[in-house]
C-alpha cells in the first residue's frame, strides 16, 4: 500500500493550510486507497537547528518526524506565507531533515507541494522559496506547477475545512498525481519483463 506523509507549514489552529492537507488526507484514504500519515500544528516542537545539538544526540521530536518521514513512499506539504517566504518552524524542521548532508531522510523522497493563503496570490512566494529548499536537501519534486489556493480562508467551512469546490479539486488533483507518481515507481521497479529489483527507497 501506497503510503504518505501530510504536512502543515502552520502552527495556527484555523490554518487553511492544514484544512488543506486534511482534505488531501481523506481524500487520499477514502477514494485512493492510500495509508496517510498526517501532521499538522506540531512543528513548534522541534528544536532550532544547530549542529552542536546534533552532534549530541537527535532531539525527540527531530527523530520521531525523521522516522514518519522515512516510512513514508512521499510526502505532501501545504505552506503558508510569512514576510514573503517559508515560515521558519517549516524551514527549521526541513534543516534538520537534510543532516546529515547527503545522507538527510528527504535524499531522494517525492515530494508534491501546495500553498494557502488569505491573499489573492495563495502564498506562491513561500512555495517558489519550499520548492528550492527541498531541491537542496535533495528531495525530488512531483508537481511540476506549483498548485497554490488563493483566498483560502474563504473556502473553509463554519467547521474550518476545506469547502470550495475549485480549491477541493485542485487539492484532490494533487494527491492523485502523488499516489499516481508512488504507484508508477513501484510499477517501474517490479515490472515483469525487466529486471527483477526489489523496491528499495534511495533515501533509506
């Protein structure tokens, strides 16, 4: 079974972007058959990076994130914007997940990308700044165009969810591509007339 990792970029209880990964969550459960693994408003838990505190042993919650991480076929992250850029908690923790260097738990790891904003440009800024960090920790992209959810805020519900039929689509679209993108490395790495390989993930 395909299986992914959710993220929220955002600490705030009502974030959109956290609706956002729930939709994803549910819809990729309900309709794709996949094992989801979701987090969103713990990323304050996670200590500022340092390599002092590395050398003396992973922080708790550095290590439990790595481990889901590690589990996980792909990851998803939905961000928010602050100042123009990644919010530092989402930084900070995508740090930590590239050490140590070649050889971070996001080496190699699919990963799809969204963003969430009030605004009428949906945080696109601080998911062109996610998408070149995750290049730098050595993570693959699956979405070439980055998929960004403008006046987000507007399409959540009384219950804080995610409503909007154009923003459900475009979401749901998204966690199709991811499970689709999973399924066909599985497909290409245990393909009958070719080369029996077992599917080992590059980042393990």
């Amino acid at each position: 079974m395909i299986k992914i990792a959710m993220l929220s970029g955002s600490l705030r209880e009502g974030s959109a972007n956290s609706a956002a990964i729930r939709a994803a969550a549910r819809f990729a459960s309900e309709s794709l058959g996949a094992a989801v693994e979701v987090e969103t408003g713990r990323l304050g838990e996670i200590p500022p990076y340092s390599e002092d505190t590395e050398e003396r042993g992973w922080p708790e919650p550095v290590r439990a994130q790595r481990d889901r991480l590690a589990g996980a076929d792909a990851l998803l992250i939905s961000t928010p914007e602050y100042n123009g850029s990644v919010p530092g908690v989402l930084k900070n923790a995508l740090d930590w997940h590239s050490r140590p260097d070649g050889q971070g738990v996001l080496e190699g790891k699919p990963v799809a990308t969204m963003s969430a904003s009030s605004s009428s440009f949906g945080a696109a800024w601080a998911q062109e700044d996610l998408r070149f960090v995750l290049t730098q920790c050595g993570a693959t992209l699956i979405n070439d165009d980055p998929v960004v959810l403008p006046n987000a805020l507007d399409a959540l519900d009384e219950a804080g969810e995610l409503t909007e039929p154009a923003a459900l689509r475009a979401v749901e679209a998204l966690t199709a591509m991811t499970v689709d993108h999973c399924a066909a490395i599985v497909r290409v790495l245990t393909h009958e007339d070719g080369p029996r390989r077992r599917y080992v993930k590059s980042y393990e």
